[in-house]
C-alpha cells in the first residue's frame, strides 16, 4: 500500500482509480526498460502504483502545477520509488515532445473530465477543497481528452498502450476521438462499481507509428 500525502494542488486519490491501475497492470507486463509517463499525476498515484507493480520500468509524471508536481516526487521517495520516477511541471501540449529517451511505452492519465457548467453543482467538498482545473474538463467534458488522444500518436512507441480514466458514460466519445487519431481501442475497464472507468488504447504496430 502506498503511502501519499495530498495537498490543495491536488485531487484526493479515490478508489475509483484503481481501475486505471489494473488495466494498466493487465496490459503490460514487466520488462527491462519499460517506459511510462502519467499525464496530470497529481499525487503521484497511478504512476506510483504502477511503478511499484513493474519494477524494472521508469516513469514520468508531468501535472500543469509546479506544486503537484513537487508533492507527486515526495510520495515517490516516501514509497521508495524515487530513483525510478521523475515529475515535471508544464503543460501537456506543449511540453510533451518525445525526448531522447524515446517513446513510452505506457501512457496513464485521470484527466479533467467534468463538463464545466456540473462543476458548481457538485459536493461542496469536490466543489470547495479540490483544485478546479484538475475537474473542468470544459463545456462537453472532453476537452483534456482531445489534447491527449491528438498527442498520443508521437508519445506512445510502436504497439504501447494508453490507459484512460473516465467519466461515466463518456467512453464511446473518448474512444471515437483515439479512433480519430489512427489508434486502437482495446477495451474497457470497470470500476467497483461496475462503471465503465478506464479506456485501454493501443498504438498500431506500423513504420508509421516508429517514426520520430
């Protein structure tokens, strides 16, 4: 079990994300060099787990705060996982370019996916104590979605897989813009609950796909 800290820069993990985790787990197995890059980490969480499951992979985690992303590296090396983890703060768009240690071959997110206008309405401890941009997921809820299944074909290596959190009921929409994007659809993920919770997309195996 890990042991995190929150803060107000970040959203209170939840068992709901778990899903994301098994999936994850399910999809890839342990090797030598596994690469992997959590988008919007947070408190570390889902990178964590995963990381503390695959113990010969690296990861990444990159959250829009310099303040998640200062918390997510403490929970690293609370849990011992801080020479296999590395967080950065910046956008998504803009800051994920392959680098020279290539492509990941995992790519993790629990995005924004909260439609702006349900943002007021919610649970005065969502709504009050929880940092909004890390909710808003824009008028549709699809907004955070878009950036990342547009930047998936040049994150992810040949054959790597995404694991998507969700939002009740938003997985056809979600699925139909990584179809957009020339990726696969491996399935869904339910949460305890029996929600649909994560979305597990795959990228071709093409030369297509292995160019930098």
């Amino acid at each position: 079990t890990l042991q995190l800290e929150v803060s107000p820069a970040t959203l209170i993990p939840r068992a709901d994300s778990e899903a994301i985790v098994e999936a994850a787990l399910a999809a890839v197995p342990d090797r030598a060099g596994l690469r992997v890059l959590d988008l919007g980490t947070g408190t570390g969480c889902l990178l964590l787990a995963v990381l503390a499951e695959r113990t010969s992979a690296f990861g990444v985690g990159l959250d829009l705060n310099p303040d998640a992303a200062a918390l997510a590296a403490r929970n690293a090396a609370a849990n011992g996982l801080a020479d296999r983890a590395a967080f950065l703060a910046g956008d998504w768009a803009a800051a994920l370019a392959p680098g020279p240690g290539g492509r990941f071959d995992l790519v993790l997110s629990n995005p924004p996916y909260i439609e702006s206008a349900v943002i007021p309405g919610l649970m005065p401890e969502v709504a009050g104590h929880e940092p909004g941009r890390a909710l808003d997921g824009g008028a549709d809820g699809l907004e955070a979605y878009r950036v990342i299944t547009s930047s998936l074909p040049r994150l992810l290596a040949p054959g790597g897989v995404a694991v998507l959190e969700l939002g009740e009921g938003q997985g056809p929409a979600v699925a139909a813009l990584a179809e957009a994007a020339g990726l696969a659809i491996r399935g869904t993920h339910d949460d305890l609950s029996g929600i649909a919770r994560a979305l597990v997309i795959m990228a071709p195996f093409t030369p297509e796909a292995s160019r930098g």
